[in-house]
C-alpha cells in the first residue's frame, strides 16, 4: 500500500515538473537542497550511528516483527492502492 502510494505520488511529482517549467526549477532547487542537506546530516551523524549501532539493529528487529504481526492482522496493508480505493 504504501510502495503503490509512493508510486502515485512520485508520477504525479514527475508530471507536474515536466509540464510546468517554472514549477520545474523550484522543485529542482529544492532537490538539490535536500541533497545536500541529507549529504551534511549523514556525514555528520556517522559517528553516532557507529556507536549506536546494536541499538539499532535491536530496535530495527522489534520494528520489524511488529510490522509483520500488523500485515497478518491487516492484509489490506499488502494490497495496491487501486484495490484498496
């Protein structure tokens, strides 16, 4: 569901810019900024991450077995958003 939504929405995204020339060069502004900001974040959170790692991998395991008990609860979850709508 949310893999089918992503889709839609990056389409979606994708067919404005290209339509739109002016909407084009503010979306490319801001993605090139997000880039770098996501490049600075990164470079400077590696140490962190590095010790914080088992804890992660830890959390990361709960998340992961939650997510699958709520897909064996909800299979709605697993279906595309044009089935669900």
């Amino acid at each position: 569901l949310v893999s089918s939504a992503y889709g839609m929405v990056s389409t979606a995204y994708a067919t404005t810019k290209e339509s739109h020339p002016y909407v084009r060069s503010v979306c490319d502004a801001a993605e090139k900024g997000v880039k770098t900001l996501t490049a600075a974040a990164v470079s400077g959170a590696q140490p962190i991450l590095t010790k914080l790692e088992p804890q992660i991998s830890t959390a990361n395991e709960y998340a992961c077995k939650g997510l699958d008990k709520l897909e064996e609860k909800l299979p709605i979850l697993q279906q595309p958003t044009e089935k669900v709508v």
